[in-house]
C-alpha cells in the first residue's frame, strides 16, 4: 500500500499523524495542518492517521 500525503497550503508536507491536530470542540473529526490550522480533507487525514514512521 502507498503513502498518502497532503501539501498544504502553507508549503508543510503532511504525512504522518503529528503533522496533525484535530479540531477541538468538534462532533465530528476535523483535522487541521499542525503549522498553520488549514484544514485538511477528512479523507485525506483518516488515511494518513492510520501512517506510523517507520
């Protein structure tokens, strides 16, 4: 299986699961770029919190 990996905005690489915050306060998971808190695509950031480095 690939790695997913989503470049922000903001220029960061995200990749693994601490290149991401979730949203607080939030029913559902919203998860956000740790640098600069643009939201990520949910789909994207399931895939990637289930990313460990190896």
């Amino acid at each position: 299986m690939s790695r997913t990996t989503y470049t922000c905005h903001c220029g960061a690489v995200i990749q693994y699961n601490h290149d991401l915050e979730k949203e607080s306060g939030t029913v559902s998971r919203n998860w956000n770029c740790a640098d600069c808190g643009t939201r990520v695509p949910s789909t994207i950031a399931e895939r990637i919190q289930h990313q460990h480095p190896t």
